[in-house]
C-alpha cells in the first residue's frame, strides 16, 4: 500500500523507461517532481531534456507540445491545476483537438495534457469547469480518473494510441493509500468503459473522479435507511459509456441520480442527456431523473466552503431518499 503519488511516480518511472520519445515538462515537474510529487526523481533519473521546467505560461506549454508531437515525440504537457487550464484552452480547442480532423489524418499531435482538479479548498484552484471542456475539446479524449492507479492505467493506455487526451487527476488523492499493481508497467484501463464501485437494485447514482469516494459514503448511509444504491465511475466523459452500461443499470433500478462538482447545467446535465436521450433510458424511468452539481459559483474558500459549495455524503444521501420517498412513502417516511 503506497500513497497515491507514489502509484503514480511508478507508473511514470515505467513510462519513461520504455518510451524513449516520451518528454514530460510543465510549471515545477524537473526539479521539484511536480506540486504533487509524481514526477518525483524523474529529472535526476532521466535527465533535464526529458523532464523539465517550464515558466509560469500555460499558452505556452501547450504550444511546445503540440510542435513536439507533430514532430514525431510523445509530450506529457502539465497545467498545473484544472482552473488554469483555461489559459490553454483557445489551442486546445483550436489547433490540437481538431488537427486531425482538418488534415483528413495527415497530421497526428498525440499530446497528453495532464492536470489536476477537483476538490481543494482554495479559490483558484477547486473550480470545475468540466462541461465548458468537454464541449471546447471535442477531438480529443478527456479522462476522469477516481484514483491514481487507473489515472497510470490510462497514461498507459493513451501511449498506445496516437490521439489527444487531458488527463484529470484527483487533486485531493495524492496523499490517499492505493495498492500497487504488479503490472503497472503494463496494465491499461478501457476508454468509454464505466466501472460499477457498488451493487444496487434501488436507485443508480453516476458521478467521476473525487465524488466517487463521496458518493460511496452515501451509498453506505443510505443501506442503513433501507436503500440499495448502485454507484457507477463513468471514468471518461470524452468518451462516454460506449456500451450503455449505465443504461443497464438504469433497467435494473428504474432512478438515477448524476453527480459532480461542475456548475448546475454542467457536465451533470451531459451525463443526463447522454443517459437518457442517446441511450434512450427515458423509458425506464420511474421517477424524474435528477442532477445533483455544485453551486452555481466559484467555491468558497476553506473547508467550510468547500463543503457547501459541492456535493458531500449528506446531500446525496437527502437527494436520493427524496427519490425513494416520492415512489414510496410508506416504505420511506419523510425524514423532515
């Protein structure tokens, strides 16, 4: 059992050891491994070409990634956290989602943008603006992982392929205990492939990366009112569940409620659309399918803030009763 960051230094260690045109540079990654320490000794073991500095110009790193990748190297390109990834946004969405598209295939830029988001308690750095991404990005993959091991398994994946990807780590996962896989050298995670985190036969709560973790503490005090949830990680929202399997858990429990930390209208209400509308889980139904997002602001400061300004356990747990309480009253007597 290792902490998070140390998952993932291992994972890069691997990386770096079997792909020789893999460069990896950003705000603190050389010297000092990254904010997070992931990149830890990477500078000192593979030297200052491969792993480096860079100044504090988000526009920036992303150009010189986009040059390298069309050149033939595989670029690890970190925005230091998710907020100011909005400063690289116009290239993204301009030159390197749509490259391939516009060349007919002609030219590749397989970079891998790689931040960090989610919840902390600081201004600048706990926003999520995930729905504004997701819909500017389109062209590239864009990744959710709940924890560090399937954010190395993804890394592995994306060296397989020659797209371009972001990579959201858990900003509030780095210091978290993980096993270490024997094979994180090798192992990949399926993109477009959510994974099932509980059983459940009376309601289906969907939700990504750090309320995944939230979402399971509800799971567990709403067992103790009775209700089974099933709790689903769609892992990849760019792409998004390519076999239905959430659909295939709506059938089984005919609620749903989607999560996340974006504002109301956000990504919560892709995830509904893609659900219901492109899955057709519409007529499954049994109640009205819910969205459960953060507030419509930038989060408050401290801990405090962060509490009510995203989802936690406790409003989950209200969500998700209220849905049972609707369908069945005497079963699930209002608790207010």
């Amino acid at each position: 059992m290792l902490s998070g960051f140390e998952v993932l230094n291992a994972g890069f260690d691997s990386l770096l050891q079997r792909e020789p045109r893999l460069i990896a540079f950003g705000q603190d990654v050389g010297r000092l491994g990254d904010v997070n320490q992931g990149m830890r000794g990477m500078q000192d073991k593979f030297g200052l070409l491969r792993v480096s500095d860079t100044g504090i110009r988000e526009v920036t790193i992303l150009g010189q990634a986009i040059g390298m990748a069309v050149r033939g190297l595989r670029p690890i390109a970190e925005i230091q956290y998710l907020d100011y990834l909005l400063y690289a946004l116009q290239l993204m969405s301009d030159d390197l989602a749509t490259l391939s598209w516009r060349t007919r295939g002609g030219q590749k830029a397989p970079v891998i943008v790689r931040t960090r988001g989610h919840r902390l308690e600081g201004v600048w750095h706990s926003g999520s603006p995930m729905a504004g991404i997701i819909h500017l990005v389109r062209g590239m993959h864009v990744l959710v992982p709940r924890d560090m091991t399937r954010a190395v398994g993804f890394y592995n994946t994306l060296l397989q392929a020659e797209e371009p990807a972001l990579v959201v780590e858990v900003l509030n996962g780095y210091r978290l205990r993980e096993r270490l896989p024997q094979n994180i050298a090798g192992f990949t995670v399926p993109l477009g492939v959510p994974e099932v985190l509980r059983q459940g036969t009376d309601l289906t709560l969907v939700t990504y990366g750090a309320c995944c973790r939230i979402a399971l503490q509800a799971a567990e005090q709403l067992s103790l009112a009775g209700v089974q949830a099933e709790v689903i990680d769609v892992q990849t929202l760019l792409p998004f569940d390519v076999h239905g399997s959430i659909l295939e858990s709506l059938k089984k429990t005919s609620r749903i409620l989607f999560i996340d930390e974006d504002v109301p209208g956000g990504t919560t209400a892709y995830m509904l659309r893609e659900v219901l509308e492109v899955q057709c889980g519409y007529s499954w139904l049994d109640a009205a399918p819910r969205t459960l997002p953060g507030k419509p602001h930038r989060p408050a400061y401290g801990s405090d803030g962060d509490y009510w300004s995203k989802p936690n356990a406790e409003a989950i747990f209200d969500s998700a009763y209220e849905m049972m309480n609707e369908a069945e009253p005497a079963k699930y007597p209002a608790l207010y």
